[in-house]
C-alpha cells in the first residue's frame, strides 16, 4: 500500500527475498538501493551510476522506473529475465525483488547524510587537490569507500574516495583530480570553493573495502592505483598498517608525468617507518630517474609469483583491467582481486514494468 513519506513524496514498501530477507519503505523519488542501504540492510553496491551493474536485482512483481541499460553492463538475458539496477530504479507501487548471493559480502555501513564544512584545500600536484572535510558527527565507514557530493546549484552529485582511514572519521580528506569542463572539478572545486565553505554529502558508499580480519594480518597486500585512484589505496594502506605495523605492502602508483604524481615524500617517509611497506611510483608517458611504463607491467617485472597475495586495485577502466590480467597471470586466485574503476555518469532513467 502507497504511503507518504516525510518529504510528502509518495512511498511503497519493497520486499527483498533470495539471498537477503527485508522489507522497506522507498519514496518514489528514492533509488531502491538508497532506501535499503539508509536502513541498515545490506545489497551490493559499487558505481551507484549505472555502469558497472554490481546492484543488480530481479523484479519479482510490482512496477519501477529505471534505465534503459546497455547490454554491455546487463546481458540481454538478464534484462529478459527482468533484472534492473538498485541504484537507478524507483518504485512505483509496492514492490518484491529478488537478490542473488554476491561472492563477497561488502561493508554494512548505515548511510546518512552528512553535513560538512570545508577546512582546508591543497594543491598537491599541477591538476589535483587534497580538500580537507569536517563534518557533523563521526561517519562510520570502511577503507577504501567513498561519498557522493552535491555540486551546488547543478542538481548533480560526484563521488569522491576518502583518503583518511576509518579511525579519523571526523575529517575526511579527499584527493581530487582537475577534469577539463567538469561541472565539479573546473565549475566548482578548482574555480570556487574555499575553506569555509558548507558542503551537502551522503555515503558511505561501495563494495571497495579493506575490512580488518577478512584477511590474515601476514598475508602480503597489493596495491595498484591510478592517479587519484591512489586516495582509497591510502586509507586501506594507513588502516592495514594500524592493524599490523610490518604487514607487507607493495603500493605501485601509475601517472602519465612526473608533473602528476602527488604526495611522493608522504610515502618514502612511510616507507621508512614501516619495514614491510614498499612504494612504487611509474610514469607511463615520460622517462626520468624512477620506473617508466605502466603499473601491472612493473608488477610482472617485480613478482614471479602472487600466489597468496591479496590486491586492491583502484584507477581507470584500462589500467585496472590490465593490473588484474598481471596477477592472475602470476597465480593470484581471482577471489583475492579487489578492483574499483572510474567511470562516466550515469544513464537517463526510463521506464519498467514486472
């Protein structure tokens, strides 16, 4: 039965059966995938865009409105079999889906709002910048998630990694890379905003995380980041590191320039301090007195066997899938490969019936 919700919007409970068991209530301007995460239950989450189809779900009854979705993120068969995607579907009566078992299950942060003031913006290399949040209350959140950030006065929201572990969860720090007419980065962050300023937020958000005990504190750890791919490689490093001080950790970092590369000295002085902590930096575009080419050729060159090994990998699409090929290619088993990629906005919603 339709109620109302808060805000006045009109809201339908949903039912989720398979592999979770809940029931909630979702506005119709709500993506299903908000609602259950802002009440504690747990559903596979990555992108939040509708590009990488981690939240899939299946319509068992009742009606949603959602994306047209290209096959190349939900197979012909699956879109047939009436799959949709948590993250870009909104209700439009009472609803049931369906959820299949995920093969790892992901951090079980509540999300919220959260409110936020900035404190401090720097600039750490020619295009990217550290931008230091105080927010409200302490956020509870895993290494390696991130939150959504309104940009004022657009309607749009972008999605920025913390770098700070989960133990300073009262300031998050976020590296932040310049692209070139971004509504965010050239609109807003690199052509406005200032300390002071009050910033809108919500998260945690994502399936990429370093939780404490899912692995054994001696298994050796890979990290593989590209550009600012590296800023959630910094809160699993600094939060494996806290629960073990000589873990082993190889961070490789991939730029196209030495102009690129950020917070080189904060790591070599890590490095120092902590004996099982090895940092990398590559210039795929450029030669100079460090290692030239791209991460996971570096990562064949250095390792004849991953075997035992667990990786997380952060960056673009091409430099994340070429990283995985390298350490299955030296017997990393698949189930111990963590990715995340960066990729475009979302998709315009349309509409689907079950």
């Amino acid at each position: 039965m339709a109620v109302s919700d808060t805000t006045g919007s009109q809201a339908h409970r949903v039912d989720v059966v398979g592999a979770a068991s809940a029931s909630v209530t979702c506005a119709e301007d709500q993506p299903l995938l908000d609602a259950f995460l802002r009440n504690g239950v747990y559903l596979p989450n990555s992108c939040n865009q509708g590009t990488c189809g981690t939240c899939k779900v299946r319509l068992c009854s009742g009606t949603v409105d959602a994306p047209e979705v290209p096959e190349t993120v939900l197979g012909a068969d699956d879109q047939a079999r009436g799959f949709v995607l948590a993250c870009q579907s909104r209700p439009r009566s009472d609803t049931t889906i369906e959820v299949e078992a995920p093969e790892q299950t992901g951090p079980r942060h509540r999300l919220r709002d959260v409110a936020g003031t900035v404190h401090g913006i720097e600039t750490v290399a020619h295009d990217t910048v550290t931008v230091l949040v105080d927010i409200d209350e302490p956020l509870d959140f895993s290494a390696g998630q991130y939150m959504e950030i309104a940009v004022p006065g657009t309607g749009e929201w972008r999605q920025y990694s913390m770098a700070n572990p989960p133990a300073s969860a009262s300031r998050l720090e976020f590296q932040i890379r310049r692209v070139p007419g971004g509504v965010a980065t050239d609109g807003w962050i690199f052509g406005g905003l200032d300390v002071g300023h009050e910033l809108e937020m919500r998260g945690p958000w994502g399936d990429f995380a370093y939780e404490p005990g899912a692995d054994e504190p001696e298994t050796p750890m890979l990290l593989l980041a590209g550009g600012t791919g590296l800023a959630p490689l910094t809160s699993i490093a600094a939060q494996a590191l806290t629960d073990d001080p000589d873990r082993e950790i190889h961070l490789y970092h991939g730029v196209r320039h030495e102009a690129d590369l950020y917070h080189q000295q904060f790591w070599q002085e890590l490095a120092e301090r902590h004996r099982g902590l090895t940092y990398v930096p590559c210039l795929s575009r450029s030669e100079w007195v460090g290692r030239t080419g791209y991460v996971g050729d570096a990562v064949l060159d250095d390792f004849a066997s991953l075997r035992g090994y667990v990786a997380y990998l952060c960056g673009p699409p091409a430099m994340v899938d070429a990283g995985v090929k390298a350490c299955k290619r030296r017997r990393m088993p698949a189930r111990n490969i963590r990715r995340e990629k960066y990729t475009p906005s979302g998709i315009v919603p349309a509409g689907l019936s079950a």
